[in-house]
C-alpha cells in the first residue's frame, strides 16, 4: 500500500533582505520594491518598532524630538517630497539669542546674531510632525508595495554559500543588506566568511551616532522668551555636571504651541531636566516653572555600552566592504554626513543602487547564457 508524506513548502527565496529599520534600511527596501514591484523584500527589525534612531515621535506630546535644519539637503528635501511629509521654516522670533554663561555667575550675554548659533536656528528647515514620521511613511509604503516588515527579529548569524546568503539559519536571500550602527554588527552577529580584520576593527573604532545623548521637550502654555524679544538659543548644565547641553526654541508658532527643546546626555530625566532649565533660566522666575509637560528620549539601548570609539572613521570605505558580493553595509555612520539624517538617506539610496545594479547583472548573465531570470526581476 503506498504511503504519502505530506510536506510543507519549501521557505522562499528572498530576492533582497535588509537587516535594520532605520531610515536607511527602509529606504533601501523602499528603492528596491519601487524598481522592481514583483520582488521579494523583507526587513528585519530587532526592536518592536519601525525607526531606529528616529523613532521618537512621542504620542503624547505634538512636538518632534527629531530634527530641525538650518541646511538644505537635495536629498531629504526630495525624499520628505516624495512621501508627501511636509517641511517648514522654523519662525524668527526677536533679534537676540540667549548665551547664558554659567562660570559668570549666571550673567546673561546677548548677541544679534538672528539665532544662527545653532542649526535649530530661525530659518531652519523642521519636518511636520518630526523625523520619526519618515520611517513610519517608509514602512507603509514598502507593505504597499508586497515587501514585509518583520520586528522583533534580531539577525544573530549571517552566512554565504553558492550566491545564496541565509541569516539565522532559517531566513535566505539572494542579497543582504545590513543598515545597522557599525559597532552593534561587529559585536553581536557572526559572519561566515568572517569579516576581514580591517573591517571588523574599523567598524569597532566607529562610534554611533547618538548614542548615550538624546533630546528633551519642555513644554508652556506661553513663549516667556518670545515675549522678552529673545530668541532661545542657550548653553546648558552639562559644564556643571548635569544633563542639558544646549537649547533652542522648537515652537510651532503657527499652531500657537510653544516649547523649549534640547540636546540632554545620558542619564537624563524628566525630573532632572525639570530642574536643571531652573538653573539655566531660574531669573525668569515663575515663568520657568510653568512647565507643562517634559518628554524625553536619550538613545542609550542600542547595546554597545562600553567601547571606546569616535567618528574619526564615519565615511571609511572599510565600513562599506561588501561580503561575498551579496552583503552590503549601509547606515549614517558610513557615509560622511556625520551621523545625520543625510547620512542615513545617503547610504540607503547608496545600498539600494548596489543590489539593483547587481541584480541586473544576474539577470544579463542569465541572459547571455540563454537562461530564464527566474525569479530574479529586472529593474523596471
């Protein structure tokens, strides 16, 4: 009697897996679906949520603690087009700018500089509703598109054979990339081939960007700086041992919602944010206390406590040395930006012009040997 073994089907094939949801990640899966809609794509996130270092949109608070510009960026300023994410220009508000010198016994200077000390400046470029709104709009639009977004999967092994690469033993692609800070691949995924000598250690050297600072939003009723005719531009705490480097005023006067925002380091909270803008503007009196909401965000769980590094080596072409043809490295820390949100855009349209470009190759070798492309897809 003939006996049958029924059997699950095969996992797929991956035409494209990316390893980290940052911006750069999700543009890079978002580029590739949009070249080549019939592909395979998915994203693997360890965390249990889309954004990396720009997942910090709190849901309680209408401010961003992402980013504001006093640059224009061809770049981001197309992509934040293309996704239909508004920009708009941070208001001039008065003519001087806070310096407040703590080692002069909290003297005030003024300068009439219309705020440009910093890049949060009058004038600056802010995106609606902060950067963590780009990888959200990203991730949409690869599911769109057939690509999957998978959290909560953290890619412990990486692995090439005979053009194929397989991650954690049970997920396969034809092409890998990874978008993830250069110190987190070094020390928390195995390679197979390793990885040569010089890279592993560069990528060691290479400091995250943002790691271990963050940023803060104070939030009143009324601009008690505004009103002073000032523009809020200051030093901070961080002299004297606290947790406040500098701030600015990350208002939406437009809306009539006002607020203080700043750069805080690691160990920072939301009580001793609270006191510390009591140092930095305790001569306002009653009009400091008047807080009505603080929120802050420092990156301090990305799980390389400890290294010493800088960003001496951000661009290196170490950074960027592929695996076996079939693994790419992407992220902000290995372009020359500098660990901005450029940076980020940079390196994921970089990662996601290699693997098109290498799939098209594929398919042109297929071609001249009179093969069929099977499920590779040519660029569209």
């Amino acid at each position: 009697m003939a006996s049958f073994v029924s059997s699950s089907p095969p996992p797929p094939i991956y035409d494209v897996v990316v390893v980290g949801s940052g911006i750069a990640g999700l543009l890079t899966a978002e580029m590739v679906l949009t070249s080549l809609p019939n592909s395979k794509v998915l994203v693997l996130e360890r965390n249990n949520a889309v954004g990396g270092r720009a997942q910090v949109v709190s849901p309680n608070s209408p401010f961003d603690l992402g980013g504001a510009w006093s640059w224009s960026d061809d770049r981001l300023s197309k992509l934040t087009t293309r996704l239909g994410i508004k920009k708009f220009a941070q208001p001039s508000k008065g003519s001087d700018v806070i310096l407040q010198d703590l080692y002069g016994g909290g003297q005030r200077v003024t300068t009439h500089t219309g705020g440009q000390l910093l890049a949060c400046g009058p004038g600056a470029e802010r995106i609606e509703g902060g950067v963590g709104g780009i990888p959200l709009t990203l991730s949409a639009s690869i599911q769109e598109k057939g690509g999957e977004v998978k959290l909560n999967t953290e890619v412990k092994r990486v692995k090439v054979v005979d053009g194929i690469v397989t991650l954690n033993d049970d997920v396969q692609a034809r092409y890998v990339v990874i978008a993830a800070p250069p110190q987190l691949i070094a020390t928390n995924v195995e390679f197979d081939p390793p990885l040569p000598s010089s890279q592993l250690s560069t990528m060691l050297a290479t400091q995250t960007w943002m790691h271990g600072t963050g940023k803060a939003i104070i939030e009143y009723a009324l601009p008690w700086w505004s009103v002073s005719g000032l523009n809020l531009c200051s030093t901070g705490t961080s002299r004297l041992g606290g947790h406040i480097d500098v701030t600015w005023d990350n208002s939406d006067y437009t809306n009539g919602k006002y607020a203080i925002g700043m750069f805080v380091s690691e160990g920072a909270t939301e009580d001793n944010v609270r006191e510390e803008i009591e140092v930095i503007f305790g001569g306002d009196g009653e009009k400091v206390k008047g807080i009505e909401r603080v929120t802050v965000k420092v990156w301090d769980d990305v799980g390389i406590k400890g290294l010493s590094a800088s960003t001496a080596t951000y661009g290196s072409e170490t950074l960027r040395m592929e695996l076996g043809g079939r693994v790419v490295f992407s992220g902000t820390e290995t372009e020359d930006e500098h660990g901005h949100i450029e940076g980020a855009v940079i390196s994921g349209e970089r990662a996601a012009k290699t693997v098109l470009a290498k799939i098209k190759g594929d398919n042109d070798k297929m071609r001249e040997g009179g093969e069929c492309a099977g499920d590779i897809r040519a660029p569209a």
